[in-house]
C-alpha cells in the first residue's frame, strides 16, 4: 500500500504546449498536473518587450478558445494575456516555481524530487510523464575567453539601456536581426557578427528589406564569416577571412540560440540522438522510456523560435491517443 497521491500525468512545464497537453488530457477526462518551476508561459517572459510573432494568431491558439488581436501579428503582451486566460478558462491544474530536479521509476510508475522557490524538498507520483520544459534556460554558449562578463546577454529584453552604446550582436536570426533594428532605432551603434556567408532565409520577408537598408546606409555594420573569439572589457576580438580585428564594445548580445536540458533527459533514461536531440517517436511523442514523453520545443530537433508552437500545440493529441490506445 502507498501513502501518497499517485497522478495519473505530470507534465514538466507550463508553456503554451504544455498547456495545450494538459486540455488535451482533460478533454478525455484525465486532469494532469503541471508543475512549473517560474510562472506559466516563462518563455514568452524571456521575449523581447515590444516584440510581435511571426505566426499570425489562429496558428497560435489552444484550447478552442480565439486568440483575437488588433495587429496582424500577436505582441508578447497580447500572448501573456491569451495564454493565461486560456488557463484560467480551462482551469488547468498548475503548480508554479516549482523544480524537478530528477525522474526516478517506480512499481507504479514514476516519482519526480525536486524542491520548492524556498530549497524545500517536493516528491511528486505519477503514471505518465510529459516533458514540455522548452529551451530558454540552456543558451548555446560560445565557449570563448570573456563570455561570463556582466557586459555578455543571452537574451534581449528591450533596447532603451543600450541607447548610445557600441553594441555587438552575435547571430543572424530573426532575434539578432529584430533586436538590431531597435537598437539602432534608440540610438545604439550596433554591429552584427554572424557566422553566415550571406542573410539567413529565415528572416522575415517583411522585415529583411528594412534591415539591408540599414545596413547598406552604414547605420547598421553586418559582417558575414566572422565570429567573435574573445570579449574584453572595452573591446571584442572579431576573426574572419581576412584575419582579426579589434572593436570598441560596451556589450554583448548573444543571440545564438538555445537547446534542450540534456543532463536531466538523460539522467532520466532519455537517451540522445548523434545530432543532440532526444529520442523520441514523433507519431506519439513517447520516448525511449515508456511513460515519458515530450511535448512543445523540446522536441522540434530545430533552433528553439516562437513558431514552434503552431505544430507543438497539437502533441498533446498524439500522447493522449496513445495513452488510450495503451489502456484498451
């Protein structure tokens, strides 16, 4: 006999694709737990302030409910708004800053340790896991000399801070190139370094036109093939075909990208593919564990953006067919 609750699912996060899992699960009568370690939808905290999607908001919604904006596309704030609501309407059970820290098997299925905001120890059972935890709290490092200065951001929030600075941006992404056009707008001398020999073509076509004009008028420096191979305290170390060179710089942006917390997936039983993603079967999000799944960005197998939520809203279909279909 136990004596402890025992859910039926627990999923690990509480963005816009976990959320869309747990209505999912209780649309079929099964009512999920999602423990949360920040707040529901942290990732869109993490987002530019004044930023607008790329997907327009139909591509975005969960839970039968509209997401109806004014604009084209969806501002950060507008989605904070929609997601929570979304939430609330449902009455999705959510326990937020709340951490696992490990997924352990047991006789009746799964127990999760982890603590609470205050370091206080938390065990939680259950039958079925979902893992929807995301990418943003693991940025792709660079690996060089100066990357822990104060002056080196992985993430941009807004741009008035940075206005008048020397600001070197690394990556060519849309969130480089977004957060270039609005520090240049504050008045910041930015500098774009990015790996690439030429645009990346998955910027946005209404907005690639603005920036080339930037930088052909010399308001924005673009170097292609170069990379950034040291960070100093008044300077950056830039290497590319023609050899180094030396820029004045007040800060680093950092914009290259995030992946999956692979020492938890791993430590839980998930193993990894050659490329660094999880294994995992895409008809039904199952990993290599029984029991455990995955759901949202985590599984994309592809740089960590916003537009993954127009596919990763529909896993928690493909999981909750599964389950049925293993009860029969």
């Amino acid at each position: 006999m136990t004596n402890h609750t025992i859910e039926h699912t627990i999923i690990i996060g509480a963005g816009p694709c976990g959320l869309a899992a747990a209505i999912e699960l209780q649309r079929e009568g099964i009512r999920p737990l999602i423990i949360e370690k920040r707040n529901i939808v942290h990732s869109i905290t993490q987002y530019p302030t004044y930023m607008h999607f790329f997907s327009s908001p139909e591509n975005l919604e969960i839970g039968d409910i509209p997401f109806t904006t004014a604009n084209d596309k969806p501002s950060r704030l507008e989605a904070l708004n929609y997601y929570r609501t979304a939430a609330q309407r449902h009455h999705v059970r959510v326990q937020p800053f709340e951490t696992v820290l490990s997924i352990t098997r047991t006789e009746e299925g799964f127990k999760l340790s982890g603590e609470d905001r205050f370091g206080s120890p938390r065990e939680r059972y259950c039958r079925h896991v979902i893992i929807a935890t995301g990418y943003f709290d693991h940025p792709n490092r660079l690996g060089i000399p100066g990357e822990e200065m104060d002056k080196v951001s992985h993430f941009f929030h807004e741009a008035h801070p940075y206005a008048g600075m020397e600001v070197a941006i690394i990556g060519g992404s849309n969130s480089a190139i977004d957060a270039a056009l609005e520090l240049e707008r504050v008045g910041a001398k930015v500098t774009v370094i990015y790996r690439g020999s030429h645009y990346s073509s998955s910027i946005k076509p209404w907005v690639r036109p603005t920036f080339e004009g930037k930088v052909a008028k010399g308001s924005i420096a673009m170097k292609f093939a170069s990379k950034v191979i040291e960070i100093a305290d008044t300077h950056v170390v830039v290497q590319h075909e023609g050899g180094e060179e030396q820029l004045a710089n007040d800060f680093i942006l950092a914009l290259t990208g995030f992946h999956p917390d692979r020492g938890f997936l791993m430590e839980t039983g998930v193993t990894m593919e050659a490329e660094g993603y999880p294994t995992f079967d895409e008809n039904t999000m199952e990993t290599n564990v029984p029991g455990i799944y995955l759901a949202g960005v985590v599984a994309s197998r592809h740089e960590a953006n916003e537009i993954f939520i127009e596919s990763g809203r529909f896993h928690g279909r493909k999981i909750v067919q599964h389950m049925l279909e293993q009860q029969k």
